[in-house]
C-alpha cells in the first residue's frame, strides 16, 4: 500500500483556507496515519492563540516560535505522519529547508475565491484582520505561489469535496 512505501511524513503547505487542516485529517485517517496540526502545536506550546502571538510578540517571533515546532515535529514524526503547517511556514527559508529535506511536501492549492470564501467565514487570522479581504488574498497568493511551488507534489483542493483532494494526494504518492 501506500502507507508501506512511505519511508517520511507527509506536510501540507499552501495558503489560508486552501483546507490543510481538513484534507490533512481526512489524508491521515484514509491512510491510517497520525494527524497534527503545526498551528495547533504553536498554540498549545505558547498558551494563547496565534492572533494573541502577533499582538503580543509580533510576527517573527511567531516565525521563530513556528520553526522551532516544525523542527520537533520533523525530528520525531515517523514516516506515519500527516502534517498541516500555517500558511506562512514554507515560506521561511529555513523552515521550508527542514521540511524539504525530511518530509514530502504537498502543495494544496485552491481558487482565488475560494481562500476568499473561506477565509472570510472566520476572523481568527491576524494577517487578515484589517483591509479588503479579496485584494489581500488575491497579493498573497500572487507572491506565495512561486514559493509553494517548490513542493514536489501540487494538488488543487477545490474541484470537489475535500475527499477529492485526499484521493489525488494518494494517486500522486502511488
Ligand atoms: C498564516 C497562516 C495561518 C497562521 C498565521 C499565519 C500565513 O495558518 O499560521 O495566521 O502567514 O499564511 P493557516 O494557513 O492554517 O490559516
């Protein structure tokens, strides 16, 4: 199977609302894996919400606190792990050095409208928190792209439901 073949674990990238967290949790159960959430751990480690990281500390000390994470998580996941990273981790050259070199990164990606249209159904994002959503995600993606290109797998997360995606990832790992 699949699984069998895996010798890394398996980090999602891409932006806000391309369904990272979703995909990653429905990818890890079909597969049998072990799901967790880099953001998730960043919060738990920190004791307060990411929101309250940037207000607090700003972002690079969220960056630092963030490549701290994913280096553990790179260190200790076995080749039965599903990873979600916040939008900006691959980002970081750093980070995106770890996770290329450990893991199989895998690009989720989605139309302009729908980051929009999910994005906009929560506030919890501090770096969309001010200013005209769709201008701000349209700019993002715009510059992010060529960077989440890096990672050697890219599937499109919005042709379906999510179950769509979690197949595809699997076709492109067989
Ligand atoms: C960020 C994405 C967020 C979170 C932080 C910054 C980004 O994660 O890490 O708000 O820079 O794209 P999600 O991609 O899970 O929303």
């Amino acid at each position: 199977s699949v699984r069998d073949r895996l010798d890394r674990p398996l980090v999602l990238v891409g932006m806000m609302g391309a369904g990272k967290s979703t995909v990653g949790r429905k990818l890890a159960a079909a597969l049998e894996m072990d799901f967790t959430d880099a953001d998730d751990e960043i919060v738990e480690a920190a004791g307060m919400s990411i929101a309250e990281v940037f207000d607090r500390f700003g972002e690079e000390h969220f960056r630092d606190g963030e490549r701290r994470v994913i280096a553990r998580l790179m260190e200790n996941a076995g080749s039965g792990q599903v990873i979600a990273t916040g939008g900006g981790a691959f980002l970081q050259d750093e980070t995106r050095a770890l996770i290329l070199d450990m893991a199989i990164a895998i690009w989720l990606d989605a139309a302009i409208d729908t980051l929009v249209e999910r994005v906009s159904r929560n506030d919890r994002r501090p770096l969309l928190r001010t200013g005209d959503i769709p201008a701000k995600v349209t700019a993002m993606k715009e510059e992010r792209s060529p960077i989440y290109s890096k990672a050697p797998i890219h599937i499109q997360s919005d042709t379906g439901p999510h179950n769509v995606a979690v197949t595809r990832i699997i076709e492109a790992l067989d």
